[in-house]
C-alpha cells in the first residue's frame, strides 16, 4: 500500500517553540555562542530559527545545532513524499 504525506503548516507550533528563545534572551546575561535543539520533525528546530529572528539573534554570531538520534529518523520520512508519518497504516 503506498501512503503518502499530509504537510500542514506548523507555523503556531514553531511560534510557541520561539517563546524559549525570548525566554533565553531575558533570563541569560548575553547572546549565547550556541543554541542545541533535538530533531525529530523540525517543529522544534523551526521554533528556535524564528525565535533567533524575532530577539535579534540571526546575525550568524549564535550558531543552532540540530542533533538527533540515529535511530530516529521521523525528520527524513516527513520529508519523503512515500512515508506518512504519524497514524501509519499497515
């Protein structure tokens, strides 16, 4: 059976996730060098870039790292136009 992918837009999804990174600006006494974020689906990872954007924080001097576990790999198949990810069929 071949499946294919729903893409929605997670735009109220990365704006919440953006609410840490102006959390981050008022609680740390300067702009980190560096901000890592777990990648699964990239809602978190597109919170954080437009958290940066909205503190003023995408002038390159604070590098995001997106890790993942090499078992996950939900980031590639949400990507790939034969794979639904989430309420996967059998």
């Amino acid at each position: 059976m071949r499946l294919s992918t729903v893409r929605t837009p997670r735009r109220n999804i990365w704006e919440g996730h953006a609410s840490m990174v102006t959390e981050m600006r008022n609680d740390l006494p300067c702009k980190p060098d560096a901000i890592f974020c777990s990648v699964g689906g990239g809602g978190l990872l597109g919170g954080i870039i437009i958290g940066c954007k909205n503190v003023g924080w995408e002038d390159g001097k604070c590098t995001i790292f997106g890790v993942r576990w090499p078992e996950i790999e939900s980031i590639l198949h949400s990507v790939s136009p034969d794979y639904c990810v989430g309420n996967r069929r059998t």
